[in-house]
C-alpha cells in the first residue's frame, strides 16, 4: 500500500509517498510559502531530477490538490491516480496525555487536536489544516495522527512533573512532554537492531541533533526521560532557542530590554541557541568554518553547544543505571564531526572509546565505538517519515 506522510506547518507543506510494502519513497517534496505569496512546490520523484513549480497556493488545501497532481502527473508522477493512495499519515506536534500512540483521525480526535493546541498554538492548529486539506482532497481515505509527544508517554511521573505548584498541572497540564517522539523511538529501534540486540534488554540515550534538538532515555523499550519540556523549547542549546536556564531571566531581561512577554517568547525561540551565543548563524557548518579559521566566539559556542549535551548524557546514564548504547541523529548528530568529537571527548569516564576515523564518516548507520569500548556509539541516520508510515499502516491493519 502507498501512505502519504504529511508533516504541515503553517505556511510549508513537507510529503513523501512511501511503499509500505518495500518500504521506499516512491515521491517526495515540499510546498512552500502557502498564503503569503510567491509559492513554490518541489517534487522529487525518486530517482529523477526535482521539478520545481512556482504557482499561486492561497492555502494548504489547493496545495493538498498541487501534491496529489504531481503525484499523478503523466511525465513527474509516480502513480496513476488517486486511489492509489491507501491511507494518509500526519505528523501531529502536540498529543498531550491523551494520546499515548497513533490514532485514526475522527472528528472526536479532530475536536483533541484543537484542544491540545493551547500547549501547541504554533503547531497543532498548523497539523490540522493538513488533516482537513487531505480530507478535503481525499475523501473515504483513511488518515492518522501520528504524534511527536507519544513515545514519551512512558515516562514516569518524577521524570515529568516540575518543582511547580501541583495545581498548574491539574488546572493547565503544565508538565514535560518531550517531542521528536518518532525520531527517538526509530533511532532506539534501529539503534538495537544494528547492535544485533533486544531493544527490550538494553539502556539507550538517543541524541537528536538538529536545528531542534532533544536527547532520550530509552530503557527496556520505553522513554523514561527527554529533555524537551511542555514545549520544545527547554532542555539542549538549540539553532536559534535557548534550552535550558533559569527562569528569573525571562523577567529581568524584558525589564532591562524594555520587551513584552511576546517579545521575550520570540528571543528564547528565534534569536537564541547557537545563533545567539555565537551572533554568526544557526548552521553548524557556518559555525564549523569560523571555528577552523579561530573565531574564538564560534569555538565557545561548540564546546558550550557539546558540553550540554554531554552533561544530559551523564544525567540518563544515571537515571538508566547505566548505559548500553548512545546514538547520534538528525542534521548535526549525523552530519558533525565536530560536535560529535566533542561530545565524545566526555565518555572516557563510563568507558566508552570511538574510533576517530569513523567519528568522521557523514550521514551512514555506523557502529563508531571501539571494539573494546563499554558502550556501544553510533551513528543512525533518522527516518520519521518511514515511522509515521509504519505506524499508520499498523493502524489499518
Ligand atoms: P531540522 O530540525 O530543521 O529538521 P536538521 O535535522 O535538518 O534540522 O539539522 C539541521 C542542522 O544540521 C544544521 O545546523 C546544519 O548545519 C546541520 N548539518 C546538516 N548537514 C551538515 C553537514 N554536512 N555538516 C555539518 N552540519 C550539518
């Protein structure tokens, strides 16, 4: 069966087409700029060049509709027609306590989508013009929800609750969500599989190292610890948000700045992170090349960047009694060597070693521990996509 993955933010539209049965993206592409002008799709049927159309998309659903016929197309498309589509599966932020796993969508999980969106308002409401646009364009095809939060429902409750008064949690559900669920339940999985080892057997720390960022403690096969919050926003350095600090700032900076609440809220999410410590960029490569030519600043922001990371790592392998295997993922963790060997630099002391040769190698599954070495270190390129598609064809089965 073919599963259309959509992930759909406010004003873009990510989709790949995926063969559940081989399990290859068959299509893949992204519309860009919906209602705000100048909108771009690009396809990229697998194998083949992408095609980039530049067209009007006053909304998601004409986008929807753009999609479904560069799927179709007689010269770019992949497939005939519509009904060749089986199912439809969304990435959905925000799942709260309601949704422990992935759910067919109904107008009852419509109306639990639109409520979790107070803890999501920038992105659950953004999910559900996805989920409407699909069904819109595709009636009587069966969609799920495949929630980023979900794989975290496992966590106990001291891992989840805040020093906060009991009352917030009751009134507003004020507790630790984490996300990046489908990333960090893959990686755990293929982590295992790779080592040739039970997942349920073994103590697991993913880092998912992208321009978001979040680290898990995955133990006998359930989360029991994440970094990210009641929102993405705390725990690692991030691209542009701040991660983890004291709270008493908020308001002595919005006071010396003279910025509102709103303002601040943006500062913590668009301006900090790396891009604000080392006032150069978000990228890692940027951040890379300034750091090689001995731009101190870039430097600083590295082992600041590493050092987080490292000090989440020590925190789980306690809260695991100890660790099996750590593995690396998304853009950075994949990708950066440097980050990567920085953060490698701490392990001496639960007897991990890395071969540095490997440490270097880009984007591939790899084992990048020594022989010898007490945990296992590796590399595991993520695949949301694919687990959003596994998990809405387990639903229709
Ligand atoms: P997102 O959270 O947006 O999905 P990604 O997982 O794509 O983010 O990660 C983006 C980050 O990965 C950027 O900081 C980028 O610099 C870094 N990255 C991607 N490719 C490379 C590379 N070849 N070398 C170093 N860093 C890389």
């Amino acid at each position: 069966m073919n599963i259309l993955v959509i992930n759909c933010g406010s004003s873009s539209l990510k989709y790949q087409l995926i063969d559940s049965d081989s399990e290859k993206v068959l299509a893949k592409g992204l519309a860009e700029r919906i209602g705000i002008g100048g909108s771009v799709l690009t396809h990229t049927p697998a194998g083949k060049d992408k095609v980039v159309t530049e067209t009007d998309m006053p909304d998601h659903s004409v986008a929807v509709k753009l999609v479904i016929e560069a799927l179709t197309d007689k010269e770019h498309g992949v497939i005939g027609s519509l009904s060749e589509i089986g199912a439809v599966g969304h990435r959905v932020v925000h799942g709260g306590e309601k949704f422990d796993k992935a759910v067919l969508v109904d107008d009852s999980v419509i109306r639990d989508i639109e409520e979790l969106s107070a803890l999501a308002p920038l992105h659950n409401p953004a999910n559900l013009i996805g989920i409407r646009s699909c069904a819109e364009n595709m009636p009587g095809v069966p969609q799920a929800a495949v929630f980023d939060t979900a794989f975290h429902q496992t966590m106990p409750k001291k891992a989840y609750m805040y020093g906060l008064p009991y009352e917030y949690y009751e009134k507003y559900k004020v507790r630790r969500y984490g996300f990046h669920g489908t990333s960090h339940d893959y990686v755990s999985r293929r982590t295992a599989e790779i080592l040739g080892k039970d997942r349920k057997d073994m103590r697991i720390i993913v880092c998912h190292l992208g321009n978001g960022a979040s680290i898990s403690a995955v133990k006998n096969g359930e989360c029991i610890d994440t970094s990210m919050g009641m929102t993405p926003l705390e725990g690692l350095i991030m691209g542009t948000r701040s991660g983890d600090m004291d709270p008493a700032i908020f308001d002595y900076i919005c006071e010396k700045e003279g910025l509102t609440p709103a303002e601040m809220n943006n500062v913590l999410n668009k301006k900090s992170g790396v891009l604000g410590l080392s006032g150069l960029s978000s990228d890692f490569r940027d951040l890379g090349e300034a750091a090689a030519q001995g731009n101190e600043k870039a430097v600083m922001t590295l082992d600041t960047y590493s050092y987080h990371v490292a000090k989440y790592i020590g925190a789980y392998t306690f809260a695991m009694g100890g660790v099996d295997a750590i593995s690396f993922t998304a853009g950075i963790g994949e990708n950066n060597y440097d980050v990567r060997r920085r953060v490698c630099d701490y392990l001496g002391v639960i007897g991990a070693s890395v071969d540095d040769e490997k440490l270097h190698i880009r984007g591939e599954e790899i084992i990048v521990s020594t022989p010898e070495s007490k945990v296992a270190v590796l590399i595991v390129p993520t695949n949301e996509e694919l687990t959003i598609a596994r998990q809405t064809l387990e639903l229709l089965k």
